[in-house]
C-alpha cells in the first residue's frame, strides 16, 4: 500500500522524479490502507510547493498513521503513531505551562492544523523534536516509563483503535525515529496534522480551495464538451 501511495502521490501532482522507486521505511501494519485525503494533501504540499521545500510529515490521526516525505517530496517512510488520548482537534489555552499529570483529560489532543516546527529544548526532556513549541507537542519515540500503558504493543496492534493514549505528543517507534524521523527533521519541517473533528476545508482551507477549483474547472470542460 505504501508502493500504491507514493505513485498516487507522483502521478498526481509532482511528476516523474517524485514516482520513481524510494527506498522508504514502511512500518505500517499490513494491509492497512492510507486514506485519499493522505495522499491528496501530500500531493497538493509538493505540487504548491507549501512546504516551501523543507520535509513534511502527513500525520492521519484516525488512522493513526505519520506519513514522512523529504523536501523534494519522496517519501522517506510511513509509521503507526501514538497521539492525544482526547478526541479534538483544539490547543487549551496554557496547556504548554502545565505538568502532564495537571493536564485534564479532555484537553490532552493532538491538535490538527499546519504546523512549522524543529528541534529545540524542552524542560525536562532535553532537545526534542517540537511540531508545535505553543501548545508542547512534539513528537518522540515510545517511551517505556508506564508498563501499563503498553504503548509498544499498541503501536504495534493492527488497527488504530488502541492508538490514543498520549497527553497530546505524537509518538513512534524507536526504530522510525532514529532512521526517519531525526535524519529527515533534523534542521526543522512542516507538519500537517488531519483534524479528528473539524472539517478538512477549515484545517486546510487553501488546499480545501485549490481542489474545489479543479473540480469546478472539471465541470466546466465536461459540460462544454457535451
């Protein structure tokens, strides 16, 4: 499936250097499918160039899924991820100032949106890849401090259902971090997080734009050919 989103992703809207084999990490469950508006977005990225040439990262929540493309638009690698144990798509305000365990449970999302981030220090993490430094979520490998959270097994699990678990930080597995991940953000990126709620139009409403522009000038060629 990985193969089938990075041809979709080429032919769609960068071109021929874009379709070309990649040798990318796939550490996706097998079977499982990226959703169109993944590899739509991404496609959009590259061919607007919004990422502005910096490595991006499409990161589907509920499928939870992070999608990592270098600056050119290949894609470097596709993981399960780990996100916000609350269903939303909004930051609290102050969140950034509070200890984990003062977070409230429904305030503990992954907020969706664009994001340009990088590494920078953290209190007490040391440097840490930020996606976005006002409301603290970054994005880190599993952790193992609380056994019962199991968030390796989780990761590991063939659906996203057991996915939300996090106060709001994205996490993958050590083995996509250090090989993706740091390598690809390590002078910064942008990162495009799909809403669990809002719709897409509102998360992204320049790329909600161009394609509805597409689909109108479809229309309009279809009817002036009949």
């Amino acid at each position: 499936m990985l193969a089938l989103a990075l041809a979709a992703v080429g032919a769609g809207f960068v071109g021929d250097a874009a379709a070309q084999p990649v040798a990318a990490l796939d550490e996706l469950p097998r079977k499982q499918k990226v959703s169109k508006a993944v590899i739509n977005l991404a496609g959009w990225v590259v061919g607007t160039r919004d990422n502005q040439g910096y490595p991006f990262a499409v990161i589907d929540k509920a499928a939870a899924q992070v999608l990592v493309f270098g600056g050119d638009g290949k894609l470097q690698g596709a993981a399960p991820g780990l996100f916000g144990s609350a269903v939303g798509d909004h930051t609290a305000p102050g969140i950034a100032g509070l200890a984990l365990r003062e977070i409230p449970g429904r305030d503990r999302t992954t907020p969706a949106g664009r994001f340009v981030g990088g590494y920078g220090p953290s209190i007490d993490a040391g440097r840490v890849l930020w996606v976005d430094y006002e409301s603290a979520v970054s994005i880190h490998p599993t952790a193992t401090g609380v056994p019962a959270e199991k968030r390796a097994e989780r990761l590991e699990s063939p659906t996203p259902d057991d996915n939300r678990i996090t106060h709001g930080c994205i996490n993958v597995s050590p083995s996509f971090y250090e090989q993706v991940i740091r390598p690809t953000f390590e002078n910064g990126g942008v990162f495009y997080v799909l809403p669990d709620t809002q719709p897409l139009a509102e998360t992204f409403p320049e790329f909600a734009q161009t394609r509805l522009g597409r689909r109108s000038a479809g229309k309009r060629a279809r009817t002036a050919a009949q």
